[in-house]
C-alpha cells in the first residue's frame, strides 16, 4: 500500500518525513498538484460502479486501489505550473484529481473539508472556547468607532492578520503588532481587521498534534516582545510536558475540527497560563523537532503507514 503526499517540491518539512517513510521501506508517491496536467498526470475510469483511478508523478505509478493514505501538506494550486494555464484549467484540474481522490479509501492527513474550514480564524475561535482554552478577547471589523472601543476597553491590544501574509514573490511578512496609544483606526474601513487584547507573556507554546501524540515546545520570550515568530529572543526551543488542562482541549478540538494533524499556538502568561492564539491545521514542525529533537517527523510517518480505516 502506497502514501500520496500532497506537497511543493520545496516543502522541507515534508522532506523529513518522506525520509521516514523511506527508511521504513514504505511505498509513497510525491506530488505537486501544480505539475498536473504536464508534469504528472492521471487517469479515472468509471467501471462497474466505482473508478479505477491511477496518478503518475516523479516516474512513480500509483493506483487509487494501492492507496494507503493521503498526506495534505503544502500542495500548489493545481495546473499553476501547466503551460497555457488559466483559472478554468486549475478549476478542472482540481475537479479532477480531488475528485479522484475523494473516491478512494485512504485516510487523511488532513481532509480537505474540514481542513478548510479549520482556517477560519472566527470559527476556530469560536471551537477553542468551546473546546476549554483560554482565548483572549477578540474583534474583527470594519468600523473604526468599534475597534476604537476595544481598545479603550481593553488597554492594550494588538492588530494581527486572519489569513496570513499574502503569497507574493518576495514573500511579505505580516508580525503580530501592539497597538499604539491614541492610534488612529480610520484605516480599519478599508478591510476586516483583526484585533485581540495584547497577553503579556513569559514564553510561546507550539503544540504539535499528529493522530492524538502531542509534542510540546516551549521558547522563551524576549522583554516586551509581541510576535516570537519574529527577531532573535535568545532563547531556543526545549521540550515541554502538555498539562492534562491543556491535552483534553486539545483532543476535543481536534474531534470537532475533524483534524489528524495541527499546529497549536499558545502564549504562557507570568501566571503559567496557557492563551490560545491559533490553530494551523497545516502548520510547520520541522523547526521545533530540528531544535527539540522531538519525534514528530516519525509520528507523521507512523500515521500515515499505519493500516486501519478510512476516516478524516
């Protein structure tokens, strides 16, 4: 039985684990939804009552049959690498190869479904409460005299982005800003805007959760810093245990999402609190298990060799 992982030729995370899988003598094809059509291809006929499907990528032939899992990490847009391509050739692509894809019995990693809704910041939001995290008071608008109002409640809040720094070559980078006082908040029209009040922290926790193992880390924060995704702290990441008060909303997130992979990020406060900020249902370990030494690269791989049911 084969692994299909889903990725760009650049994902280095990926590659840790691709290496896992290699030195377990495990079948997988790597593929890059960009490359289809041209670069890979694919094939899907209707027989009987169900397809009988087969990918080609990387000189590797894999039937839908052979599958044993699907690895989602960092895949292109399909056709995007095709020549000629247009928005209706991704769109046909993309009907093509999920659609395939949908039609199989291989587990994972994660479903695309429940993996887009997860990106949702107010819907994760909404299911970390749910779920018993701490989560920071929150608003997103497009009002000025509203967001004007949370910040005179809350004192000091910081402006953060909902979906991440644009794709843009060269890349864009969006950190985590406090806001200044009497800051003027006549831009907020211009888009949805996102604000939170600003936790005062010791240290940021990344929670790394692959089919219910969790691996934590835990790096110390630099005075008065806001993002620790960005600027030297001083500090490098060391394995930290996962309280029971944090595991158990962690695996109720987790079922509610409908997720076997995620990334976790919390602040600690100077009380030892854990605040939840956010939820990457396709977030990057390789940093913290290159720092760390923890075995997350081999849980992916153990998960996605493993026998066993199909399910999201």
């Amino acid at each position: 039985m084969t692994v299909l992982v889903l990725t760009s030729p650049q994902d280095v995370t990926a590659d840790m684990v691709v290496a896992e899988l290699h030195e377990r003598g495990v079948p997988l094809v790597r593929l890059d939804p960009a490359d289809l059509p041209g670069g890979a291809d694919l094939s899907a006929e209707y027989v009987h009552g169900d397809f009988h499907c087969y990918l080609s990528a990387q000189g590797r032939m894999v039937s839908s049959r052979a599958l044993r899992s699907v690895w989602v990490r960092r895949p292109g847009e399909p056709a995007a690498h095709a020549p000629g391509t247009s928005a209706w050739l991704g769109a046909e692509t993309g009907q093509a190869l999920y659609g395939m894809l949908y039609s199989t019995t291989a587990r994972w990693m994660n479903h695309p479904r429940p993996a887009a809704q997860a990106r949702y910041k107010p819907w994760q939001l909404r299911v970390a409460h749910h779920s018993g995290f701490a989560v920071p008071p929150t608003l997103i608008t497009t009002f000025p005299r509203v967001a004007e109002e949370f910040a005179e409640r809350y004192g000091r809040v910081v402006v953060k982005s909902l979906s991440g720094p644009p794709r843009t070559d060269p890349p864009v980078a969006l950190p985590t800003t406090l806001v200044e006082p009497g800051a003027d908040f006549a831009g907020v029209a211009a888009g949805p805007t996102l604000f939170q009040r600003y936790v005062p922290k010791r240290a940021d926790v990344r929670l790394t959760c692959v089919g219910g193992r969790l691996f934590a880390a835990r790096k110390a924060s630099a005075e008065g810093q806001v993002d620790g995704r960005y600027g030297d702290t001083g500090h490098a990441w060391e394995p930290v245990g996962v309280p029971d008060r944090i595991a158990r909303p962690v695996r109720e997130f987790m079922d509610l999402a409908g997720l076997v992979y995620a990334a976790f990020d919390f602040a600690e406060d100077a009380e030892g609190l854990w605040w939840f900020l956010e939820c990457n249902q396709g977030g990057q370990f390789g940093f913290v298990e290159l720092e760390t030494g923890l075995p997350i690269a081999g849980a992916v791989a153990s998960w996605l060799a493993a026998p066993g049911p199909a399910h999201t």
